[in-house]
C-alpha cells in the first residue's frame, strides 16, 4: 500500500485537539518503548505504558532505538517520499501509514519537553519558544534557555530516561556535541550517556555500537528542520537533507543486530509561509494595546497583558482585527480547549493571557522585537494545522 497525500486545503484546517492521554500522541511514545524494552515507566499522562506499547505496535525488544527527525511532519514525509527509499518503505506498510499528533504549541521545545517526560506543556511548564519568565517579567526563550530560569527548576518532572537509568537500564543519546548539555537536554532529556560527534558517520557507528546493548538509544536528526527553516519544506534543498537524512537512517538500520526495535518519529511538521500574508503587529495600535509582552512565535504567539486589563476584551479586539486568519483564545479558553493538557497550578501564569494560532500559511509577528531572520523564515510551525500537528510513528525491526 501506499499513503496516499490529502489535498493542501485539507492539511491546512485545524486539527481537532487530542487528549495528551491519547496513546497516538508523541508524548506515549517513550512510555510506550519502556515497555517494550520490559520497564515500564508509567506517567500521569499514560499510567498504562503497555497499553500504549500495544496501541501503537511497538513489538517486545531487549534494545531499542527511537529516532526523532526535527520537522519531519507526515504530510511533508509522504509530499517528498520519493526521495527517501528507506522511509517510503515504512510509510507503505500498513503498521506505519497513519500519523500520530504532536502537542500544542507544535514547536521543538515544547514536544521535546513532553516526549520526554510522557506528560505536557501544562505539566512541564514549557508551554512557548519564549514564554515569561515570572522571576524577571522578561521573556525567556526555550531552546538555548537564554533568559529562563535554570531547565531542572522550570522543567521538574522526572524523564523517562533520568528514571530507566535509575533502575539500571542503559540508556544513551546520540547527537551533536552541542546538545549534551544544552538547556533543552537538560530540561527535557536528561539521564543517561550521550555520545556525541560533529560527523554523521561517527554518531550512527555510536548509535549501533550503543544499541548492541540491551536498553534505549536516542538519535536525534537536525537537518530538515534546519533546511526546511530557511528554504521552506518543498524545495530541492529540503528534498536533498530528506536524502540525506534517509541515509544516515538506511545505514542505522543495517547496522543494528537482529531484533532490535527502531521507531522513527518527529516533533512536528512544516508549513510554506506566504510573505503577503504576514500580520507585522508593531504599526497596529489595535493589536498592541495593553500588551506588556509578545512571546511565543509567529505560527502561536502568546500575549502577556497589562495589569488589570480584561483579557476577554483583548482577544475579543484580536478576533476583530484579525478575522479569519487566527483563532484565539484567552488563556481560560484554551485550557479548557485541553491545549496544554493537564495545568499545574504553578504553570498557569507562564501561559500566555491571550493565544492567538495563526491559520493557513500566515504569520504573525512585532517587528519591534522580533529579528529579520526570525520574521524571514520560509519553513514555520507551531499552530494547529494538520500539516504541523500529525507526524510519523514508523516502526522497523532489524
């Protein structure tokens, strides 16, 4: 069989929001191997990790190797499969050919955050690619953890690697070198070893020499989603990192000993901008009134207000504004939406007052904060799209 690719108007609609306890969700996705690998560890998100062992078709495994490809969204995947064998080959087996759906924001450190833990942004307290950070009033941006607090006191719940290799279980991570300590890898993928080298080759031969040992190896690809930022998601410089990622994937796989478990994944997909189509809010008296603080990013931003301003009138004067091309919410609105999942009481005042999704291929940024590069990407994400929320779960064996 073969997947076959909905039409563009279809993959631009909103999702519908899944449950963050849904089993076909990034966040089951380590619970689910721990089970596999005979170590279950349970969360408050997925307490039956066998359950979503069985409801996404992880086999039993002594080693397993999950790989997350950066941007990887099925829909982008199935557009330009044919320029990755290895992957199509997955795509087209009955097991691997519907996606499973990432979290809200769909955006890097948020999923990473809930892939890691098995929880959700409500839970984390990573709920932007810059949020407030309540101790300064300034903002604080999540991937480097520039103006954040420290990532273990900003992200507290245990991950699934930190408690594997507790109980003893070899857990290792394999990637650029400048991740192992990162502020992200810390919040959200702490425990372990990581092994880490600049060369390809060198972390695949690390990846399989890891996983001749029974345990969880992480692998982690940059490649599309740095191409697919800057020269947007249907290009040939994105179709040749997808070749090359394909690679780096194809020569993994045949490294592997028999019967060990590789499951691919992303943390979302990519959506083309439309230039004409960006809102640059910095000249639009309407859209910046009694707003303290513009965060998140240009698909889902976040708006801090100004004390003591109605927040409900604000995104009603947002809604007008902007008219079809957002649906926003006040912060009340989107946790009862189910957006961040489960919200902890010390993570409500992170999220923003006012959220506003952006829709289609639209942007929305403040050209008063917001750098060139930041506002020219030509590959965004972060909404609710189809196209940026469902991602592959691809299941191989050796």
């Amino acid at each position: 069989m073969s997947v076959e690719v909905e039409p563009m108007g279809e993959l631009l609609e909103f999702r519908q929001v899944d449950a963050y306890g849904s089993s076909r969700h990034i966040s089951a996705v380590l619970p689910a191997l721990s089970a596999a690998i005979g170590h279950p560890m349970p969360t408050p998100m997925h307490p039956d990790p066998e359950a979503a062992r069985l409801a996404l078709g992880f086999p039993k495994a002594d080693s397993a190797v999950v790989v997350l490809v950066d941007g990887l969204g099925f829909w982008n995947l199935a557009m330009r499969a044919g320029h990755a064998p290895y992957l199509r080959g997955l795509m087209n087996q009955e097991r691997n050919a519907k996606p499973i759906v990432t979290c809200i924001p769909s955006t890097t450190p948020i999923v990473m955050g809930s892939f890691g833990t098995g929880t959700c942004p409500g839970m984390t307290g990573m709920t932007g690619f810059t949020q407030r950070n309540e101790k300064t009033g300034g903002l604080g941006q999540l991937i480097s953890f520039a103006g954040a607090p420290e990532p273990e006191e900003l992200q507290r719940q245990p991950t699934i690697f930190e408690r594997l290799a507790e109980t003893g279980v070899r857990v290792t991570s394999v990637g650029l070198p400048k991740f192992a300590h990162s502020g992200l890898t810390r919040a959200a993928l702490r425990g372990g070893e990581y092994a880490g080298s600049r060369h390809e080759e060198l972390r695949v031969r690390a990846a399989i020499k890891a996983a001749a040992k029974p345990g969880l190896t992480y692998y982690y690809v940059e490649d599309v989603d740095k191409t697919g930022h800057h020269h947007g998601p249907f290009g040939e410089e994105w179709a040749a990192a997808l070749e090359n990622t394909d690679e780096q994937l194809q020569a993994l796989k045949r490294g592997l000993k028999p019967g060990t478990l590789m499951v691919v994944v992303a943390d979302h997909g990519m959506v083309q901008v439309d230039p004409a189509a960006q809102v640059d809010i910095a000249n639009r008296e309407n859209l910046t009134r009694d707003v303290a603080l513009v965060a998140g990013e240009p698909r889902m931003m976040m708006l801090y207000a100004e004390p003591e301003v109605d927040c409900s009138a604000m995104a009603a004067r947002w809604r007008e504004e902007l008219g079809d091309i957002a649906q926003i919410f006040t912060r009340d609105e989107a946790i009862e939406r189910g957006l961040y999942g489960n919200v902890e009481a010390r993570v409500r005042p992170l999220i923003g007052d006012v959220i506003v999704c952006a829709k289609g291929n639209v942007t929305i940024v403040d050209s008063r904060t917001q750098s060139e590069g930041a506002m020219g990407l030509l590959g965004v994400h972060g909404s609710l799209t189809r196209l940026e929320r469902e991602i592959p779960c691809l299941i191989d064996v050796a």
